[in-house]
C-alpha cells in the first residue's frame, strides 16, 4: 500500500529533520524524531537517517516500515555500533535488530498509545488498517516489518 512516491516524499522530509537539527532545533523536533549515525554496509562512510522513536526505560526503539529492506536496518545488521542525536543529547550505543512480530506489535501498541492520532492515521493510509487496529492486526502488519532497539552506551 506504501507507494514509490510516498518512500520520495519521505526522503524530502527526512532533509527538513536534518536541517531543523542542524539550526538548533533538536530540542523541539527531538520529542519524536531523533538522527540515526550508522556506518554504510558497502561504502563504510557514515550515513545519518532521521527517524521515529519511542523510548522505553531507557532504550531507544526505531520501526521499520520498509522491515528488513531499509538501508539503515541493514546497516545496522552489519555494525550494530551507532551514533544517535536526540534533542540536545548525543550518545554512541548499540542497536539490536528485531523481527520478532509479537514484540514489534508492542512496540506498535505503544506508539498507537502515546500518539493515536499520528500513529493512528498511519495505520489507515499506509497499511490500509483502522485507526485503533487490533493486537491480531498489528501481529499481521508486524510480520512484515522489522524494529531496532538501541541501548545507549556513551554519551559524547
């Protein structure tokens, strides 16, 4: 249901994340988007990627809508060593990948708990879901999709 010219649409406000950031915005766009620093599979250069989180006890959880085709996921699953800035806080950690449709459906519950209209609305345009799908939906949906969970290890 995700179209080519939705994953373009992205990239171009992927740019804008970048920015904000970089004009001393973290704080602000921080509260839901943080910048991921992993190291390229295939070229070894870094390679920085604003994305959606939820943060759990401490821990640090990013969603795959592209499951385990994202370039960044797939970074990840070469050198699970990353860099994250979010609003004024930086850290190196480590990042687990995850495709384990029981615990990415939590992960979704959460996301759908903490913000359902965004998440909400998501789950209807994109995968075509009510706006409050069930755990048995979310299982579904899970199955193709993938997460990370980043645990921080040094502040820098």
């Amino acid at each position: 249901m995700i179209t080519d010219d939705f994953w373009s649409r992205m990239k171009n406000i992927q740019g804008i994340h970048r920015l904000l950031y970089a004009v001393g915005l973290g704080p602000i766009v921080g509260k839901i988007i943080l910048l991921l620093t992993t190291t390229g599979r295939k070229s070894g250069q870094k390679r920085i990627t604003p994305l959606q989180y939820e943060e759990i006890d401490g821990n640090f959880f990013l969603g795959s809508a592209r499951g385990t085709k994202s370039d960044w996921y797939r970074n990840i699953e070469a050198d699970g060593r990353i860099e994250v800035r979010v609003k004024n806080r930086r850290f190196r950690g480590v990042a687990e990948t995850v495709t384990d449709p029981a615990r990415i459906a939590d992960f979704l519950e959460t996301r759908l708990q903490h913000h359902p209209f965004m998440i909400g609305l998501l789950m209807q345009k994109a995968h075509g879901l009510p706006k409050r799908p069930s755990r048995q939906q979310l299982e579904e949906l899970a199955a193709s999709e993938a997460m990370v969970i980043i645990q921080p290890v040094e502040e820098l």
